[in-house]
C-alpha cells in the first residue's frame, strides 16, 4: 500500500474540476460513492448508491451541487490517504462499481508494432530487438499519419504480408473495426494507492498508461479517469487467443483516482488532448518514464464508443472503456537486449495534469490480498443500507 498526499493525486486545477469516486466507509461496512469538493469527500449514497447510477442520472450536476449544499456525511481526503487500507479504516476504491470494464487494443500505429513484434517472437523479449528492426526496415520506419481502414492501409498491409509479417494484430491496427475486449470483471479494478499484481508465470511485461473513457447505459460519455492497462507480453505473444491469460489477473486493472466528470472546465474535446505521463521507479534507483499522447490515436473515441456499444451491444449499467497506449517500453532494464519488464516494489504513476496521478505498487499476483468482495456483497449491502434501521444516524465529518 502506497501512503500519498492530496496535491499528489489532484488535478492541478481540482479547484474547478468535478471530481467523483467511491470510498470505503468502515462505519457502514461498505463502499460509498463520493464527490470531492476542497479537499473533502462528500457522501453521496443517499443520491445514488453506485457510481454507476449517479452516472446515469438524467440531472447529475443537479444532483451533485445539491450535496455540497445540505451537510452530508464526509472524510477529509487528507485523512483517507494518511490511513490504512482494512476494512477499519477508510480509502479510496476504484472510481467504478458496476460498469463493465473493456478496452481497446491496438489504437495507436506504434502501439500495433510491438504487437507485431511480441507475435514475431513468440513472446520470447531476447529477440524482440532484432524483431523490431526488420517490421521498421519493411515499412520504411514509421506509420505515423496511416488512418485504419483507408486505402493507404491497406497498402501499408499488403506491404507487410507480402514482407512475411502478417498477424492479425495488422487487421485491427489498421483494418476497419477496432479491437475491443473485456479487461476485468466487475468489481475487480483497484484504485489510486493499491498494489497491482504480475503472475508469477510472467517474465516480460509492462504498464500500459491508459486515458479511461467512463460511459453511461445511453453510450454518453460522462467523464474519464486515468488507468493502468497491465499487460503480460509474454503471454500474448505466445498467442492472441491468450489474450485473458494475458490481460485478467487479480490486480491487473488499475483506476483512478477519481472520474472527471464533464462541465465548463473540462470537456470530451479537453480529454482528445490529453498527455498520459508514465514514471515507474524501482529499487536500486531505477527509474523508467513514457508518454502516451492521446491525440495520436489512431480513431476517435466516438469509433471506439461505438464499436463497444450500439445496436450490437448494450451496457445497462454503463462501461468504462480503456482506449489503448501509445507507450511500450523497449529500452533494456538489465541485460542488454532483454527489454523492460515490472520488478517487484516497482512505484508506478501514471499522471496528467487535468485528472491527477493514478499510483500504484508492483506485488505478485499470488501475494495480493485475494479478491473478496463481488456483486453478491455490493448487493446485499445497498439492500440493506436502504433499511432506514440501518443508516448512519446523523451527518458525520471525519477527520
């Protein structure tokens, strides 16, 4: 568990941006949904039970500036991120609970290279460097500017298989239909301060800085948050049908700190400009950075939206979409030629200047604290916060 400080996972501009997540409430045993508001966490249960009604709420700024104004229960944040993480003590969650959790693959040109590459190399990182010299030579170093499903694409494709390098990643790389998957179960995402896993089968893999779409059942786009896309590349290079072996493990989705909501101050055109900063530092002063620039997807999120939802597809309690990176480490970490993979105690941040820092610590996947608590638990527990015997007797501040 990582110990932070408020200014440490703010937006620069907190003071004008609507900021929503969930909080675990030791008092009530259970996890509430929150707005932050000068640097306290307002309880919104009574408004809402889960983010994913509040964000399908038809009047949700209405809904959201009438909290501030009637004394609802509160934690100063401060105090929330000084404590610990039992079930005794507040913290903050996921900013998502019952949305389900997809994501893009392959939404950047340079991002369907490596990809290739991991192909190439049947997931063994020692060949991946020769791997990569032979696709850029082929397609004469860059595919900067090639947008997916255009005839030049499909040049560009046929250039590469006739080159030896087909894979199917070339198909949702630049074919006409983007790539979308599940990620992680619902409930299953931790949040800013929480430890992320690496499976112990694992021996090449990365973060993946992510911007964070979150989606309502009507396939609006309410607001985004900041996520890490843990990535095996060992294991999906070996195949891409191992994508779930490679993509869902316990601690392998990352989210938050909170969901910026859209208002005045930040809008869906503020989010298509967004710069992902990525910092991993690890022991013996190792240190790591990356960039994922969101404006050089290779589609617009209103493709990615609705290749997720549509006609074809519907969420009724909302999805929060990943939209892919731009960053993969290639520089060598220990031995030359062996690329980057995580070590354990690795600190990963993944910040922007407009949704905050998104902190995380590096553990096996088999030491983290077991995933316990489900559907089944959410439910019984909005069951029984809804008995009036069984709500919290007054508005309480805390801390």
């Amino acid at each position: 568990m990582t110990r932070l400080k408020p200014e440490a996972i703010l937006p620069q501009d907190a003071s004008a941006a609507l900021l929503v997540g969930r909080l675990w409430d030791p008092e009530t045993q259970g996890p509430r949904p929150v707005l932050f508001h000068e640097g306290v966490l307002f309880d919104l249960f009574d408004h809402a039970n889960t983010v994913s009604a509040l964000l399908n709420h038809n009047d949700l700024h209405g809904v959201l500036e009438g909290v501030r104004q009637e004394g609802a229960r509160s934690w100063n944040l401060e105090s929330v991120l000084n404590g610990g993480r039992g079930r005794d003590e507040p913290h903050l969650l996921s900013p998502v609970d019952l949305q389900a959790v997809k994501a893009c693959g392959v939404t950047f040109v340079d991002s369907m290279i490596e990809r290739v590459i991991e192909e190439r190399c049947a997931g063994d990182l020692t060949l991946a460097e020769q791997m990569r010299a032979q696709v850029l030579e082929s397609i004469g170093g860059s595919l900067a500017g090639v947008r997916p499903g255009s005839e030049e694409a499909a040049r560009v494709k046929e250039v590469l298989v006739r080159a030896g390098f087909w894979s199917q990643y070339l198909e949702v790389g630049i074919g006409p239909d983007p790539e979308v998957f599940t990620k992680a179960p619902v409930l299953s995402t931790v949040g800013c301060g929480e430890d992320i896993g690496i499976p112990s089968f694992s021996s090449w893999n990365n973060p993946e800085p992510e911007l964070v779409l979150v989606v309502d059942r009507e396939g609006r786009v309410r607001g985004c948050t900041l996520g890490n896309d843990v990535n095996l590349r060992d294991v999906e290079g070996r195949s891409a049908l191992l994508l779930g072996m490679a993509k869902d493990n316990n601690g392998s989705a990352a989210l938050g700190p909170f969901i910026r909501l859209f208002n005045d101050s930040y809008t869906l055109d503020d989010a298509r400009q967004e710069t992902i900063r990525l910092t991993v530092h690890g022991t013996g002063g190792y240190t790591l950075t990356g960039t994922n620039s969101v404006q050089r997807l290779s589609r617009p999120f209103e493709e990615l939206v609705g290749a997720a939802f549509g006609p074809h597809h519907q969420y009724p309690d909302g999805f929060a979409l990943f939209t892919g990176t731009l960053f993969a480490p290639n520089e060598d970490r220990n031995a030359p030629g062996m690329g980057f993979t995580h070590e354990t105690g690795d600190t990963v941040q993944i910040s922007s200047s407009r949704l905050g820092t998104l902190t995380n610590t590096v553990k096996p996947t088999e030491k983290l604290e077991p995933w316990s608590y489900g559907i089944g638990n959410l439910l019984e527990y909005v069951l029984k916060m809804n008995n009036p015997a069984a709500r919290p007797h007054q508005p309480a501040h805390h801390g």
